[in-house]
C-alpha cells in the first residue's frame, strides 16, 4: 500500500494525522479514546484527532487520493 501525508498536526510521527492511500482510502492516525462509551465491533477501532486537522484538509482541497 502506497501512502501520501495529507496533513497533520506537526512534522513528527508522533501527532494526529490524515494520510491518503492507493487504494481510495484514508488513513487516520490519532489518539485511541477509551471513555467513548460506543459499542465498536472488535474488527474496528476509533480514533480522536482535533477538528482543525479536518479543516486544514478541506482547506488544502482535498478531493480524494
């Protein structure tokens, strides 16, 4: 899978990002939340990350990978 850095919130490896692949996908990487109180089927996961990185993607024009 080829994978392109969309935006995140620093240059590190380490901060909320949004990445686009190969495949029409997007990839999220976040902090994993355990307080969500949501039923999430053991095969997915959820994610946390700040609306702003959300908003610098639609910013930057993101129409899909």
């Amino acid at each position: 899978m080829k994978v392109t850095k969309l935006v995140s919130t620093c240059d590190l490896k380490d901060c909320p990002t949004i990445y686009a692949t190969d495949r029409g996908t997007l990839l999220v990487q976040g902090e994993t939340p355990g307080d969500h109180g949501l039923r999430v089927p053991a095969h997915e996961n959820l994610v946390e990350i700040p609306e702003q990185l959300v908003i610098d993607l639609v910013r930057k024009g993101f129409r899909g990978a």
